[in-house]
C-alpha cells in the first residue's frame, strides 16, 4: 500500500464556526493512503477525476495525522477529496 502525496496541498480551505473544509487532489491505486494534518473527521467526499474507475470508499484511522485508505476498482487519477473534521 503505497503512501499517497496530495498534489495540491490543501490549496482550498473553509471555515464554518468551528469545523474545517480542506480539498486535496490525489491519483493512486486501492489501498493506497493519504496521510492528512487533521482529526476529528466527520465526513469524507470523494468526486472522481478524470478515470472511468472510481474510488468506491475510504476508510478513516484517526491520529495524529489521520489516514484515509481508498478503495476503488482500480487506479484513480485527479480524485479530489474534501474532508470535514474539527480541527486542522
């Protein structure tokens, strides 16, 4: 499981109150992870990129910097992935 780097680093960013709406662009494979500088996560949306096959779903391991494992049904490119936590 390779671990994925954003290729835009959060270069989106909204506050609302006190919740947090970061975007990252990624491209990869299933079971591939994305190490991200939030926690508290209350929701992930995935909009697929310019591939025919899609992430299906993600899975969250809170810590430090939490981490989002993708399974999709094959390689994905582009898919930008908006997280809403507490903080970050």
């Amino acid at each position: 499981m390779a671990a994925l780097v954003a290729s835009n680093k959060n270069t989106e960013r909204h506050i609302f109150g006190n919740l947090a709406a970061r975007f990252y662009t990624v491209s990869g494979n299933s079971g591939d992870t994305l190490l991200i500088a939030q926690s508290n996560i209350y929701f992930i949306s995935v909009q697929p990129g310019s591939t025919i096959t899609g992430v299906s779903s993600v899975a969250i391991k809170p810590g430090t910097q939490s981490q989002i494992t993708f399974t999709a049904s094959g390689a994905f490119t582009n898919a930008v992935v908006m997280v809403l936590s507490r903080v970050g």
